[in-house]
C-alpha cells in the first residue's frame, strides 16, 4: 500500500486583534480533523504586517487557544522569523518570470483605474509593468526607486474541489497581477502563506469562506513553484442574528474568546457552541466534550450556508457545564470571578454545588452565594410567612431554635421537618429560610446549613429573633 500522507493542518492567525470567534471556531474543526485522522495541528503566526500586529495579541491567541483546550502540535511558528525563507521563493519566482517588479506609483494605478472603468472594463492592474526587465528594473531599485513584486497571472480557469463547497471555478483573467510582496522583505499574505503551507507540508487547508477568493491566487503561486495544490475546505461564515456577517460585537459580547470568558463562560461551552456553528451531529444529542466531538466530527456534515451566532444556545450549553463540571475544576473557575474572602473560604465549593444549578455564567456565583459569606441586611416584615404575621414567626424560631441547638449530628433535618408539618410548611420553613438567607429568594434552609455550618445557623436564627423583638 502507498504510503498516505500524515494530515498537517494549521491555524493561522493574524495578531492583529484579539483571537474571534471565527477564528476560535477554525481553529476547533482544525483541530478535529487533524485529531481525527491521527494528524498534525500546527499553530502559525502570520504576522507580516508589522504595522498592525502587536505581541500583545500573539499572546492572546495563545491564551485562548489553551484555554479553549486546543492543544496545537507544533508552533508557534512566526511567519516574521522567516523572512530569508520568502526572499528565496520570490527570488525564484522572479527568476523565473512569474513575478515581476513594479514601479507604478498610486497616481499610475488611479489613472490605470479610471481608464479601466470609462472603457466599461472591470478594473484590475494593467500589467503596465510586465514588459520591465529584471536588469532594467534592477537599475531603477539601484537609484533608489520604489517598486513591489507582483504576481504574472496566468489566465485559465481553476477548479478547485473544495471538501465543503464542492466543485468551485474560478476565472483568474478577474484577477490581475496581484502583489506578493512589498519588497523581498516585505512578504504579504496569499504569497507567504502559500510558502509556509508549502514548508510546513500542510496537507489541507481549513479556514472561513471569506478566504475563498484568496484560492485561486494561492494556487497560481502554487504551480508557479511546482508545489503540491492542498485538500480546502472552507467553512461558513458565522453570522450575526440579524443574519449580517458576525462584526466585532454580538448583543452585549465582544466577538473574542477574551471576552466569553471574562464574561463567565466556561471553555467547554464555547467549544460545544462552536461546534455546532456550521457542523450538524445530525441527530437529537448537541453536548458534545472535546473527546466526542473528535470521533464524530465529518466534514459531510459542515453546511455551506452561514452559522448564526445564537447567545440562547451558548447560555444553554454554559448552564448546562456548570451543572455537570467537576466541582473542584468548577471551583477553579469561579475563584477568578468573586473577592478573596468567598474564594478562601471553607464554605466555597458547597456553596458552589449549591448555587451551580441556578447559575448562567460563572459571573453569576457572588451575587447568588453573596448569601453563605455574609448575611444581607433586611427588615423584619420579611420573615412573616403570606397568610401569618411577624409575632407568629417568631414563635416558630423561638422552637426552632431549641431543635437547632439541640440537634448535634444528622436529626436536625427530620425534627424540623416534623414540627413544621404539625405547625405548617410555610409557617415554619419561609421564617427560617428567610433568617438563614435574608432574601425571598434563596436555596432551601438546609442546604444553607449544610454550607454555613449549625453555629453560625443559630446566630442568624437568633439575630431574626431579636430583628421581631425590637
Ligand atoms: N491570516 C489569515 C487569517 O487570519 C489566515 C488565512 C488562512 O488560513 O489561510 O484569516
Ligand atoms: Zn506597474
């Protein structure tokens, strides 16, 4: 049998923001696939653009990838450390005439443009610079003029067989001879990325739609070096609810993994709600861990129209997380969102496992757990049950108090629930809940004992006593 290639994918990330979701989302079914296939996940820096990238942002990336848990097997490579390794292949492409220097200034390529348009043509580069020479043009680069290396297109179709798209055309005539580089140290996008993909034997190439129209001139670069054309798959666009392209913002969110999870989202919620941005199980089940998502993933079921970014959904799979993490890993988390005085607290992970079943994001614990740490200020009127008054409750602490104080082990429970189902439910249990609590809201009162413990659960008893007594 002939060997198969071993699958190398890649995330390429510009460091230019903070890592989007759709580029969180690329990166996951990257990551699938190459998981899936016993694959190579290989993270690359495109940073070419020293204006706009930024450390800053790199590291970001790197956070929020290993946050989200995509461990990459290879990089980051730094397309900035490469520098040499371009200049090699434009060198190449020049000296084999598919690349060319250009000297046409801004007001050359105006002029080019509106005569383009008056003659009802569809304005591309003219090619004005074609017919330069290499030593002529070389000359001029000598007395110090400007030029940039374009690309000599050739014009034919291509066909390219995209694994989501299907048979996708393109015409390269539309293109004009596009800009590989600035200069030979100023490599820019389609040309670098064709070289990396090239050197780093990526064997497909998984990205958002919005790269599509950069295809044709990847592969026209491709053959020009006579490298091997990569499988594409190009994944839907994430769209807004309003079905615009999915900006910088969503409802209160900003786009980024940065911001899900300062929000109080957990990684493996984002991760299931971005599986599902364009990728159908096709069945009923939609939790899917990393683990799961790896052995079902298929690209037979990625869609081609676009994903709508629904925040119901990403709320859903967040709650859904809370209820089902372990509880230390969950305590984890949440330790970021409250003061230190919860996160140090004995009470911390009872609490938790208390409030998770109620709570969204893990933003939501202080004020719901607020509660266990410090009981809230509230007037007495509170603890009278609906159809009783505040005399009445207080008599029914009073005797809970004395099954409070005498119930050391596991009886504390029962004999309440014994008294209170003579007196009446409500009757006993809203004034005690209310005492433990200081809320209309709050857990039951025994699960709040079972987090502040029996002694502080009598000086709250015994503080609603005295608020009556006053
Ligand atoms: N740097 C490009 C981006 O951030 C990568 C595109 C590609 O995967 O080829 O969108
Ligand atoms: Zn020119």
């Amino acid at each position: 049998m002939a060997d198969k290639k071993k699958v190398r994918v890649r995330i390429a990330p510009s460091p230019t923001g903070l890592l989007h979701v759709g580029t969180a989302r690329t990166a996951l079914f990257n990551y699938l696939f190459a998981k899936k296939n016993n694959g190579d996940f290989i993270l690359r820096i495109e940073d070419t653009d020293k204006e706009r990238s930024e450390k800053k942002y790199e590291e970001d990336i790197v956070e929020s990838l290993k946050w989200l848990g995509l461990a990459w097997d290879e990089g980051p490579v730094r397309q900035s450390e490469r520098t040499e390794v371009y200049k090699k292949y434009l060198e190449k492409l020049l000296e084999g005439g598919h690349a060319y220097w250009c000297f046409c200034t801004k007001d050359d390529l105006e002029a080019q443009r509106e005569s383009q348009m008056t003659n009802g043509h569809a304005p591309k580069y003219s090619g004005h610079c074609r017919e330069v020479s290499l030593d002529e043009a070389e000359k001029r680069l000598g007395s110090g003029k400007d030029a940039v290396l374009r690309f000599k297109v050739q014009e034919k179709e291509i066909l390219v067989k995209d694994v989501v798209r299907g048979k996708v055309q393109f015409d390269t005539s539309l293109l004009g001879d596009f800009v590989i580089a600035k200069s030979f140290d100023e490599p820019l996008y389609n040309f670098a990325a064709v070289i990396d993909d090239h050197e780093m034997n990526i064997t497909h190439v998984i990205r958002g739609e919005d790269h599509l129209a950069n295809t044709p001139k990847q592969i026209l670069i491709q053959e020009a070096l006579g490298f091997d054309r990569s499988e594409y798959a190009h994944l839907p666009l994430i769209l807004a609810p309003d079905k615009s392209k999915l900006s910088k913002r969503v409802g209160d969110l900003d786009a980024t993994i940065q911001s899900l999870k300062k929000h109080g989202y957990m990684p493996e919620a984002v991760l299931n709600f971005l599986l599902l941005l364009g990728w159908n199980p096709g069945d009923e089940k939609e939790a899917f861990s990393l683990e799961e998502s790896v052995k079902k993933f298929d690209f037979k079921k990625v869609q081609k129209g676009g994903a709508i970014f629904n925040e119901e959904k990403l709320n859903w799979f967040n709650s859904h997380y809370i209820r089902e993490a372990d509880i230390g890993r969950l305590a984890n988390m949440a330790k970021e969102f409250v003061p230190k005085e919860f996160a140090d607290s004995s009470m911390f992970e009872k609490a938790l496992e208390i409030e998770r079943e109620r709570m969204k994001w893990l933003t939501d614990f202080e004020e719901l757990a607020g509660l266990f740490f410090k009981l809230p200020d509230y007037p007495a009127s509170k603890l009278k049950w609906k159809t009783s008054d505040v005399k009445t409750a207080g008599k029914h602490l009073e005797k809970v108090l004395g099954i409070m104080e005498e119930s050391l082990g596991n009886g504390l429970e029962g004999r309440v629930m014994e008294y209170a189902d003579a007196e009446g439910r409500g009757d006993v249990l809203w004034p005690l809940r209310v005492a433990l609590s200081g809320q209309e809201k709050s857990p039951g009162p025994f699960e709040i004992i079972e987090v502040i413990g029996r002694e502080e659960a009598i000086g709250r008893v015994k503080e609603a006593i005295k608020k009556i007594s006053k």
